[in-house]
C-alpha cells in the first residue's frame, strides 16, 4: 500500500474489513528503542577502537 492507500499494482483505494479506507501503520516504538540502543553500542565500541588504536 502506498502512502497515499492505494494499491501499488492497480491503483485501486485500499480498505479495511469494515470498508473503511485502510490508514497505514507507524512504526513501533520498540523499534526506535532498539534502534537507538544499537547506535549507543555501535558508537561506544567505535570510541573503543580508535582509542586501542591511537594508545
């Protein structure tokens, strides 16, 4: 679905079961959690490389 909610292929309105026009889904906020944990852990062992490499 695109972001507008139609159909990539036919470009046909997308609905929900109760006919409703379909609303596109955000992205979880357990997602941006670890999304962020991740750069916290990459940009901590990145200080730990260049420290081991310039000491």
């Amino acid at each position: 679905m695109s972001v507008v909610g139609t159909c990539p292929k036919c470009g046909g309105q997308v609905t929900d079961a109760d006919g409703a026009p379909a609303n596109s889904q955000k992205v979880p906020w357990h997602f941006w959690v670890f999304a962020g944990a991740a750069v916290v852990y990459l940009g901590w062992r990145l200080i730990q490389g260049l420290w081991m490499l310039f000491t």
